[in-house]
C-alpha cells in the first residue's frame, strides 16, 4: 500500500493542501507554524479510524502487492470507501515482519541508555509470530524501544535455543532446527556498522545487557556512549529493521536531529534499503535532506496567510530547470523551506562580499543567510526571476546586492525597478571602495601595528596621498571599463528581427535574417562612431581626475576600481604582513569612523 494523493481540506491549521503524484521518498517541508506536523498527524488520522480521513479530505491509495489488488478488487481506492466492509486498516499485524500498516518515528528519540532485561526460557517464545496492537507503530518510537530491544535478545536466545535444543534430548515432536539457522541479529549488526563506521557493534550474546560496539581504538564500549546523534539513528533503524516492513506507510518526523551532514546521509541511504515496497514520508528542516531530494520530489507547504488555493508547492527534477538561474541552487532551496531571507551577493565562498555581509549580519543579528553567486551576471539575472519565484515557491524571500561596477545612475535604477526592488545595488564600484576612507584605515592600522610588530604607521595625510597615487596610476584602465559597459549597455541584445510571409523559400528566410543583421550592424556603427567613443573617454578620464584633484573624495571613493586599489593601500600598508583591515574597521563600530564607513552597507542590511 501507498499513498498517491492526499486532498486536505479544512485540517486544523491547514486550510487546502494537496499532495499529488507521490513517489516512494516524499520529503515535506516549510517553516515552522505551516502544518507539516498536521499533514503528519492527518496521515496518522486515517490508520487510526479504519481508512476514514477528516471530514471533507480525499486519500488515494494505490495497491503494491497482487493481495492488495485481490482484496480491493482494484489496484488504486479513494478514501473515504463507499463500502462499509472496508476494513483494511483495522486488521491485525505482526510486531516483526510487518505488512501494510503505518508505521510512526516521532521526533521525541532521545533514550540515554538501553537495557535488554533478564530472561526465562519461557519468557522467549516466538517474537516473530506475535501480533501489535493498534498502537505499536504508531506510538512515540522511545516508547517501544525498550520493548523493540528485548525482543532482538529474544531473538538471540531463541536462536541458541534452537541449535541447543537437539542435544538437550528434547522430547519427540518438538520443533527441532535441523540446519544451522541465520543469526537474525546480524542485519543489525551489519547496519550498524555501515552507518557507524569505523565503530563496529558487538555481537549480541545470551549474558548481554545492553548494545556494544568497538570504537576507533578497539575498546568495547556501550550504547549510552554513543553520541546523542548515534544514538537517535540506531533507534530510528533497529526499529524499521526488526519491524521490516513491507507494503508500509513510514512517517518520520525531523530525520536531522542531532545528525552531523554525512550521518544524515548515511541514515537515508540505509532507509531506502529496508524493507520492500515501502513509501517513506520525511518532514524536515534539513537543507541537506532537501537538497537532495530533487529526483523524488520536494513539498513546500505554504502559510496560508500568504496563499489562496492549495498551499503545497512541488519541486522536482523537472521543474527545477526552471530555478537554474539561481547559483547553488540543491544547497539554497533548503533555506527557502526554512523561511529564511536569503542575500545573494558577488563573489565565491571566501569572498570579502560574502564575508563581509555575513560579519555585518551577524553584528546586527539579522537572521539571513549570505550566499555567494560568483558574479553580478547571475545577479542580475536573478534579480529579474525574483518575483517569479516568490509566487512559485513558498519561502522565498530573494535579495541580490551587488558591486556598482562601472554603472551609470541610470542603469542602477533601471535594474532595480525591473527587480522590484529586490536587487540592490552597492553605491561604490567594488565592496572594497568601502573601506577606502584614509581615517578609518588608519585607525585599523593603529590597532594592528603592535600585534604585527610594526614600529610606525603611516599618517592619515600620508595614507590619503597612497591612495591618490594609486587612482591617478588607473585612471586610463577605469575609464576603458566604464566606455566598454555604455556600449554594451546601449547595444542590448543583438536580437534579428524579421517577418516571414507564408510560402516563405529558405533562401528568402536567409536573405531576411541577413538582411536584419546587416541593418543592426550599420544601426550599431553609425551610433558608436570613433568621435563618440572618444568623448566617452575623454569624459571618464576627466571625471576620475577631476575625483581626485583636490583630494580623496566621496565621488573618488565611488568611481574608481576599489578592489585593485584596496590590495595595493593594504599591501603598502601592511608590508606583506597577513591581516584584514576590513575586518578590523568592521570589529571596531563602536569608533565613529568605522560606523561611518560601513554604514552604507548596514543600512542595506537593515532594509532587507
């Protein structure tokens, strides 16, 4: 049995949420507050009264096995059955070796210790023969545990009983093993040390009292000495591994908890391993979880507050082409599903723009993620879906900022009014402009000097005239850049546009998209002439200069290319010692020059 479509209506918290074309690994995710535990609970719903789910919601679910088919007499149903006879659900299973019930892993699995118990001949029995209850698997997973626990010893003890009993002269007609059976605790085991290694557990014995393993080193130790994290996984797998469900519904809630990235990892490898045709439904915050999650799809549930209609939204494999503008994108729709406010800006991973922002953030205690997306091209292209995506996927919240680069005034504004003022805009050429301010430099280096070992620092006078030798030395270089983007900018997309007649020949579709092209061509010549491109020039270099003649100015501090210039103030400065003078002024904002110079970029914080 599966699950193919729930159709909530009306649910608690949930006002229409609808889960199609389930596939066996259905991760669900949102902020908190949303309804993932109430979809959870909703499932929980139609175990626990007979197949019958809240009034006004609709479940499809699908027969997996050729008894199903039979028994139903179809290979899917709806949910609510028009036959009263419909009974499926209330049956009795087995405790071990379960078939088609639903089967629960809160997220309560917190157990410090595990002890098997003491035994009496007549307390081993047959486990694997014995029925649940109603609410074995669907109880709080730390509540059975214990009893999950016992019956693995059991299970031992039965099994040495069964090759002891032919040498014990059992009497005639007692079931007697006549072949060395499968030790049914070494599935165990082989898991644990799987998802655990290099720890390897200690085979179970008759006298044993809890679970051991062997560490790193080789010392027998005990369950309770396991992480914490360790410690959830073997709960959540020693559970599904003696229960080994076939044909089941497998909730698990917030798989994550206390688990380190790879752990994680290892844990949903193994799940997937477990049992035959069983569909797992994960409710997580894991970015981890999620970001790789795309060939099975993803459900993003959305707060009703900000939806009309239904408030699940999937991503999958197939749509996610869609989202490719997006940089990092397995690693960053986790954040979305955690509502989190997401700022992409320039650069890669150890860039100053990513660092930068992330210290300021921090300081401020802004809850945004910084997420580097290698360059402005990808901003810019980001900034123009933004809205797109807001409408399509819950939890985005999208903002860009990037360099000013070699932009006019009014490219800066037409880029942000078509991002709808998601995309903003640094008003420096580079982040590094930023901290091109003599006196904030200078003090950075007054509280680097001794630890650096520097005898003298060079004067705010003389700090501002390094600068101004530097500028002076790119100005040609600067303006070239500034003349290259006004070109490109005005040019746009070299876009043939023509209209082709009915009957239209191929050579006639080739002379017309030549002929397009050859008109471009000339339009382009005759708007970016040789007279032209010289007044452009002409016009930057003047205005660099002109920054910077009587002075390290505010236009200088804007114009130039901050990021060549700032290498070579901190390298003359810093006579190749290793330090961040960023990072100092950044440090030191209680100063009225540091909070001067980086509060342009805080600002922009605090209006996201």
């Amino acid at each position: 049995m599966r699950i193919k479509e729930l159709d909530i209506k009306k649910y608690e918290v949930i006002r229409e949420a609808k889960f199609t074309d389930l596939s066996d690994f259905v991760v669900v995710a949102g902020p908190n507050g949303v309804g993932k535990t109430k979809v959870k609970n909703f499932i929980s719903h139609i175990f626990a009264h007979n197949g019958i789910p809240p009034s006004g919601s609709t479940v499809i679910i699908q027969a997996t096995n050729a008894e199903e088919v039979t028994e139903w007499g179809a290979t899917e149903v709806t949910l609510p059955h028009p036959t009263p006879a419909f009974s499926f659900f209330s049956r009795p299973r087995k405790k071990i070796n379960t078939k088609a019930r639903l089967i629960n892993i809160d997220s309560a699995r917190q157990l410090e210790t595990v002890e098997f118990g003491q035994f009496n001949v007549s307390d081993i029995g047959a486990p694997e023969e014995e029925d649940a209850d109603q609410t074995y698997s669907t109880g709080r997973v730390r509540d059975r545990f214990q009893t999950i626990c016992k019956d693995i010893k059991r299970l031992k003890l039965k099994l040495l009983l069964d090759i002891a009993n032919p040498l014990l002269g059992v009497p005639a007609g007692t079931s007697v093993t006549t072949i060395m059976p499968l030790d049914p605790t070494l599935k165990f085991e082989e898991t644990f040390n799987s998802v655990l290694g290099p720890k390897k557990m200690v085979s179970i014995k008759h006298d044993s009292n809890t679970f051991q393993y062997t560490d790193e080193d080789g010392t027998v130790r005990s369950y309770n000495e396991l992480s914490s994290g360790e410690r959830e996984v073997i709960i959540l797998i020693f559970d599904l591994l003696l229960q080994n469900p076939s044909d089941c519904i497998i909730v698990i809630d917030e798989p994550e908890i206390h688990l380190h990235p790879e752990l994680t990892f290892r844990l949903i490898k193994t799940l997937k391993s477990i049992g035959e045709r069983n569909q797992f439904f994960l409710f997580t915050h894991s970015t981890d979880i999620i970001g790789n999650s795309f060939d099975t799809g993803i459900h993003f549930i959305k707060p009703k507050t900000t939806v009309t209609g239904n408030q699940v939204m999937r991503v999958d494999s197939e749509n996610i082409k869609d989202l490719s503008l997006i940089p990092n994108i397995r690693e960053t729709i986790g954040m979305f599903s955690l509502g989190k406010k997401l700022i992409f800006v320039e650069g890669a991973v150890s860039s100053i723009d990513r660092n930068v922002f992330t210290t300021l953030a921090k300081s401020l205690k802004k809850d945004v993620a910084i997420i580097p997306s290698d360059s402005c091209t990808n901003i810019n292209n980001m900034s123009l879906v933004a809205e797109t995506l807001q409408k399509g996927i819950h939890g985005v919240d999208l903002f860009m900022v990037r360099d000013r680069d070699s932009l006019t005034d009014t490219q800066v504004s037409t880029f942000t009014t078509k991002s709808g003022g998601k995309l903003f805009f640094l008003p420096f050429y580079h982040i590094e402009n930023t901290f091109l301010v003599p006196n904030a430099l200078h003090f950075a280096m007054q509280k680097v000097a001794v630890q650096l070992g520097l005898s003298s620092i060079p004067s705010v006078a003389e700090i501002e005239a390094k600068l101004i030798e530097i500028a002076r030395g790119r100005i040609k270089e600067t303006a070239i850049l500034y003349v290259k983007n006004e070109v490109a900018f005005e040019a746009g997309n070299f876009s043939l546009s023509i209209s082709i007649p009915a009957g239209s020949s191929n050579t006639q579709i080739i002379d017309a998209l030549n002929l397009s092209k050859d008109k471009l061509i000339s339009d382009h010549q005759t708007k970016f002439t040789k007279a032209s491109i010289e007044t452009r020039f002409n016009f930057w270099c003047t205005e660099l200069e002109n920054s910077i003649s009587s002075g390290w100015s505010v236009n200088a501090r804007k114009l130039f290319y901050g990021r060549t210039i700032y290498n070579e103030i901190q390298a003359w400065l810093l006579h190749s010692r290793k330090a961040n003078l960023w990072e100092v002024i950044i440090s030191e904002e209680s100063d009225p020059i540091c909070l001067d110079t980086v509060k342009t970029l805080k600002d922009i914080l605090l209006s996201i």
